[in-house]
C-alpha cells in the first residue's frame, strides 16, 4: 500500500489593507484634532511653568555662585555666599525664627480651621452656614500688607482696641510688638486670621465626603463627641489634613508681608524670617548673589519638609 504524502497547509495570508480599509497603525483626523488641541490647551500652562518657575530657579541657583550688585559686572564666588550664609548669625536666626513661625502657626492654623469646620457642619439653617462660609474666607482674599496694616494699630500697646478689651476684663496693656516675648505671637495670630480660611474651606469640603453611616455606627458603638472626631472623623479627614498641612507648610516658611509691616523683623531680629533677609539682601544692600544663595537653601528646605511629610503620610493617612 502506497502512503500519500498530503501537502502541509499554509495558512492564508492576511488581506492587505486597501485605500477604504482603516489603518490602525495611523491615527486618524479625529485623534490628531484631539491631540493638537490637548495641545493648545496645555503649552500656556506649559510655557508658564517653564518662564516663571524653571527659569527663576535655575538663574537663582546660577546666581549665587556670583558676587552681583546690579553696577557692576558679577564676579565668581563659587561657594563663598553658601560659606558666609552659614556663617551669618543674622542668617541663622532667622532660619530659626522661620521653623518656630513654621510650626506654630501650622499647628494653630489646622486646629482653628477644623474646630470652626465641624462646627459650622453641624446643624445650622443652610443660610447661616453659607454666611460663616464666606465670612471665614473673605480675610484671604485680602491683602496681606494692607490687613498687617490694619492689625499693627489694633495690637499697639498704647491705644490699640487688643489692649483696650483686655483692660476690660483686668489685664495689663501687653507690648505685643516690642517685646521680644509677644512680638512672634503678634505676627502668628495675625497669620493665623487670614490664612484658616483656606483650611477651613478643605476641611469643610472633606466633612461633606464622610457618609453619615459611618457617624451613626460610631454613635450606636457609644462614641460621641470628642471621641467620635477623635477616632472616626480625623482619620477619615487625613487625606485633606495632608493637603491642609503641605499647603500651610510651604506658605508659612515663605512668611514675609506680616513680619515686615508689623515688627519690620524686630524687636532685634526676634521676628526676622528668611524672606525678609532675601528681600534685605538683594534690594537694600544689594547683594543679589548672597540673596540668591540663601533663597535657595530655603527652597533647598521646602523641598526636604514637604518629601518628610509624604513620608510620614504613608503611616497617618488613610484612604477609605
């Protein structure tokens, strides 16, 4: 018996793609149109970013390796501005004074925001809460100049209305903006006043994304009133207490408009923080490269607190 060989089968050749088919490795009028308007949309942005930020940073950073005032042509220093910035006591303290503001007002700040935040979202007339709403962020939108102007007659120690309500009530007129002891709590309340209202709006907007359920179940278990907030309502409002707290954070060591119009860094250098030494440097003594050099030891340390509290959030925040 003969064996037949039978041929091996091919297996059929893919169509080629004709002038009607559709070709999927090119993108079609409609993803090109999308793409080019994503485009449009993006580069403003885009350009921004890169002329207003990327730029200043990296000619801040170029800066101060050089001795520059403006007159002359800048001249190499290499690293002697880093050398004399750590060697300036004047520096040095107002580092101090800018993590001590830092952590005060940050700490006070958050605690105001959310006390008034669970309270203005309990039960009230939809109205009311509407009103201390706007009433609570309105300082923000203010100039900070303008209220540290406003504030420095309310705190002076002679006719200021601070020491009037507290003689009220029997208290001795407290120098708050010439002594050194009173001068920091000065300048952190009046910080404090007109900056809660952005927390405070976060914390409201993070109140609301708490389902009911979850109180009630607490409630039924007999958690109430401290407790409750303590153990159900912050831990579900930490994802918000972590934007809150960056935020605060990184605006609180930029602080300058409160401490130059209140205290001008005084008394002595009790209230100086490192703005106010960038902004002494560069425009009243004209060292741009010592300036330079300083701005960016504190961009340098916004970096560093904000990696830490990243860090510290993967242990404290919790996402529902």
């Amino acid at each position: 018996m003969t064996n037949t060989q039978i041929p091996a089968v091919r297996p059929p050749l893919p169509a080629a793609s004709t002038a009607t088919g559709t070709d999927t490795a090119r993108p079609s009028g409609r993803d090109r149109g999308s793409r080019l308007l994503a485009t449009l949309f993006l580069t403003p942005t885009v350009v921004g970013i890169v002329v207003f930020t990327v730029v200043p940073i990296v000619g801040s950073v170029v800066l101060s390796l050089f001795h520059w005032n403006v007159i002359d042509s800048p001249k190499w220093a290499g690293a002697a501005n880093y050398r004399e910035v750590f060697t300036d006591s004047t520096v040095l303290v107002s580092f101090r004074n800018t993590l001590v503001f830092m952590v005060l007002a940050v700490a006070l700040q958050l605690l105001v925001a959310l006390t008034l935040a669970l309270a203005v979202n309990g039960r009230m007339p939809v109205w009311l809460r509407s009103v201390f709403r706007s009433a609570f962020f309105f300082p923000l939108v203010l100039s900070a100049a303008s209220i540290s102007v406003v504030m420095k007659y309310l705190f002076n120690q002679d006719f200021g209305v601070v020491n009037w309500a507290l003689g009220l009530i029997g208290i001795a007129p407290v120098p708050w903006l010439t002594s050194e002891n009173s001068a920091m709590a000065a300048v952190i309340l009046v910080y404090v006043w007109q900056q809660f209202g952005f927390s405070f709006l976060l914390f409201v907007g993070g109140l609301n994304t708490i389902p009911k359920e979850i109180h009630e179940a607490a409630a039924l278990d007999g958690a109430t009133g401290l407790r409750k907030h303590l153990h159900v309502t912050v831990p579900l409002l930490s994802p918000t207490l972590l934007v809150a707290t960056v935020v605060g954070v990184i605006n609180a060591l930029q602080v300058f408009e409160q401490p130059y119009v209140l205290t001008n860094g005084g008394p002595g250098d009790s209230t100086r923080t490192v703005v106010m030494v960038i902004y002494e440097s560069a425009f009243e003594q004209l060292r741009f490269g010592e300036a330079s050099a300083v701005g960016v030891l504190l961009f340098v340390l916004i970096m560093a607190v904000t990696a830490l509290q990243f860090r510290l959030s993967r242990r404290f925040v919790h996402y529902q």
